[in-house]
C-alpha cells in the first residue's frame, strides 16, 4: 500500500524518446529520424517496423521542434478580445469553436484558443506567436471599421482567415463572412409585414464592421419602407444581459416607445424580454421581440423568441476549411456563408 501523499510525489510518466524507438526496433536513432520524418535513407519494412513501434510506445513528434525545423506546428490559433465577462451565456462562440475544432481534428490540427482584454493585446498576441512559431495560422473574428490586424498578420506572414467579414476588402487576406444586410432586411420584413412603425435594435458592441453592418442595413430597410427616421433607431452594448436589459429599460422610457425590439444576440433578447415581463408588458400583444442568433434560451423562454437560425458550427467548420485551404498554399478567397431563416415563433405579432 502506498504512503499517503506518495502518489502526489510520483514523477510524471517520461515520455518515449528517439533513442527508445531506436533501441526497441534495433536501429540506428538517425533511422528512426529518417522513418518517422519520411526521408530517404531506411527500407520500406524498415520503416514499417520503426512506425509500428513508435506507436506502440506512444511516441508523438515535438511541435515545437517541428517549427522550428521549418515543419508545420499543427496548430491553429483563436484569439477572441472581448470581455472574458460576456462569454459566460454566449452560445454563439461555443458553437462556432465545435466547427473550427471539427474540421480542424481531422488533420490532426489542435486549436490554441485566448481570450483578452483588447485589440493591442491580440496583436501582441500574435506578435509572439509568430516569434515562437506556435501556430501556422490563425482565424481572425470580430472584424472591426480600422482593423489593424490584416496588415499586420500580412507583415508577419502569417496565413490568416478573416471570419464575419472585413468594413473593406483586403486583398491579401481570405475572408469567410455573413450577409448581415439580408438578415437584416428578412427581420425587417416580418416586422414590417406585422404592422410595426417604431422599431428598435440593441446591436452589439461599438466599431465591430458587423454591428455597423445591421446599424446601417436597418435604416436603409427602414428608409425604403417609408419608414420615420425618429422610431426607428440602433443603441450599442457590449452584448451581455445586463447591458441589453439596460438599453432595453432606456428605449421603453422613450415618449414614444417602439412597439418592436431587435437584439444583436440570444442573451440580450432573454434579458429584454425579462425588462418587459417587469414592466407588466406583454410579449407580444405589448411588445414583439426578435433575437439575431437562435439557441436554447430562445427555445425555453416563455414566450419562444422569434430568431434569426443559421448553421453556426457550420460557419466555423466553413472558416476552418478555408484556413486549412490557405495553409495548403490556396488562393486568397472570399467566401459567403449560408444566409440564415426568421423562424416566427411567438413573440412576434401586431402591434
């Protein structure tokens, strides 16, 4: 029997060596170089023998030392600036990362994932991990109005994939992206078609080229459906529940409040409908709420949200093989996305 505490002490299992397989399979350790590294220099049952011994020792290649030998790493990277705070209930990253993570397993590519403060810290970010060769590329989210990041990837050399669509196209950078417009003018549609005259969207955060995107798509669509500019507007936030209840209370305080509220995400919608059930305002005989992205909270609220519904892992497992497309030594691409469905549910009707 053990002493207590020995088991805490015990030294972490020494992973198998070169020189292990070398004298396992009885060969030389430059043998076992030239199999694993599939270069000249040993038989073809040679190699089968060294590979088949590796194997069963467990042995895997040293990334790091890959790199550095001008091999690939094997791994991607994510870095996601936003504030670690409003991820906590966001189903969209998680869904959008099971795409990438997918698509990227299947070549034996791991997914190096971070989240920071802000967009000077990401760029530091990949800064090192260029210096210390830890990824072979990257897939860029949250594209801004002034992004930084395509030139400087770019400068780096650094093969990057720009995910939800740059303000400008940038010709050295592949992008995978959403038509925000459509979407935009779907929902407005339904509203429209409904009976709603005051409309409202909580869009997400400030100077992301996707927020712009809805801001603007709303007052063209409003515009061409005659519209008044006054009842129909866009507040920003940070994309948690507390600030959508907050812009949710400032907007029904208005004079003369809309009768229809568009939410840049599931969460804020959940939030906004919760402000509604506060103020004893019916959904929807008082107020008709539309969430952008689809999830479970949508599905469970009491009444079920009306939501925009796209293939979210499906859009990450789009990015990913356009990364991988880009490693390959691909073109420079722009590639769109599946446009997503209103599915109506039930709180949406007329005014």
């Amino acid at each position: 029997m053990s002493a207590p505490g020995e088991a805490a002490r015990r030294k972490p299992a020494r992973r198998p060596t070169i020189k292990d397989i070398a004298r396992r399979a009885g060969v030389s350790e430059s043998a076992v170089s030239f199999a694993l590294n599939d270069r000249p220099g040993v038989s073809q049952d040679t190699r089968a023998r060294i590979r088949r011994v590796a194997q069963e020792l467990g042995w895997q290649a040293n990334s790091a030392a890959r790199a550095l030998s001008g091999e690939r790493a094997g791994c991607a990277g994510l870095v996601l600036a936003r504030p670690a705070r409003t991820l906590g209930v966001e189903s969209f990253f998680l869904q959008l990362v099971s795409g990438i993570q997918e698509v990227l397993s299947t070549r034996r590519t791991a997914l190096l994932f971070q989240v920071v403060e802000d967009l000077e810290t990401e760029c530091a970010l990949y800064r090192r991990w260029w210096a210390e060769r830890r990824v072979d590329g990257v897939l860029v989210v949250d594209p801004r109005t002034r992004d930084p990041r395509p030139q400087l990837l770019a400068s780096l050399g650094l093969p990057a994939v720009v995910v939800g669509g740059l303000a400008a196209p940038d010709p050295a950078t592949s992008t995978v992206w959403a038509d925000d417009a459509k979407a935009m003018a779907r929902v407005l549609d339904h509203l429209h078609g409904l009976g709603h005259r005051r409309i409202a969207h909580v869009a997400g955060m400030p100077g992301l080229a996707h927020t712009e995107r809805r801001i603007r798509s709303l007052r063209t669509e409003a515009d061409r459906r005659g519209l008044d500019a006054r009842h129909v507007r866009s507040v920003t936030t940070d994309y948690s529940d507390a600030e959508g209840a907050e812009a949710t209370r400032r907007i029904l305080d208005a004079a003369e409040p809309p009768t229809a509220i568009i939410y840049d995400n599931d969460v804020m919608a959940v939030a906004g409908a919760s402000v509604a059930a506060e103020r004893g305002i019916a959904v929807p005989g008082g107020l008709s709420i539309v969430a952008w992205d689809d999830s479970a909270l949508c599905r469970v609220t009491h009444p079920r949200l009306t939501a925009l519904v796209r293939d979210t892992p499906g859009f990450g497992r789009l990015a990913a093989q356009e990364l991988l497309a880009v490693l390959d030594g691909g073109p420079v691409r722009t590639v769109q996305g599946e446009l997503p469905h209103l599915e109506a549910r039930e709180s949406t009707g007329a005014p």
